[in-house]
C-alpha cells in the first residue's frame, strides 16, 4: 500500500505536466495560424519588419533609406506604426523616441 501512494503521485504530476504542455502547443499553433510571426527568446511574436516597413514607407519619395531606417527601428522595437505619416508615430513609443545621436532628430520615418 505504501509503494501506491508515490507512484499514484508521479502519474498525477505526469498527467498534469502533459496537459500543460498539450495546452502550450494550442497556443503556438493558434498563434501562428492568426499572426504568421516568429517568437523570440522571451515568448513575444516577432512581426514581419520587411512587410510592416514596405507599407509604411511605400509612398515616401526616399523608399530605400526609408525602408532602410525602418527595418532598423523595427528590429529593435518589434513595431512599426500603422499609416504613412507622422501622426501615427505615437502608436509605437520606442519607434517614437528613437533619435539620431549625430545630429538628435528621429531616427525612425
């Protein structure tokens, strides 16, 4: 009777171990299904720079450094503005503060 009591302990910790990682799986595949993005080290999604920054700066009369400069920002922040001017910039505050050491103008378009 003595040798039950573990063992019925390790099968309930078994269990619920697989249902959390059952549950962990759900989620990554919803995730990917919805949004498309990787995720990073910390768990967040990463979003898809090339695209967010091609849309932001499809009409700019500077398209590469635009695209440029974006996909930089975007790197470091994981967010790009929605829109095409600058009254969206606020969306994203690190996107937002980010400025020019050489000359402290914003550094992101």
């Amino acid at each position: 009777m003595a040798f039950s009591k573990p063992l019925f302990a390790v099968l309930l910790l078994a269990a619920a171990l697989l249902m959390v990682v059952d549950a962990q799986q759900a989620t990554d595949d919803s995730s990917s299904v919805m949004g498309g993005g990787q995720r990073s080290l910390l768990g967040e999604t990463k979003i898809d720079c090339t695209s967010a920054c091609e849309a932001r700066c499809g009409r700019n009369w500077k398209n590469k450094m635009c695209n440029k400069m974006c996909n930089i920002c975007c790197g470091k922040c994981n967010c790009v503005p929605s829109g095409t001017g600058q009254d969206t910039r606020g969306q994203c505050p690190c996107y937002a503060n980010m400025v020019n050491s050489k000359n402290g103008k914003p550094k992101c378009p």
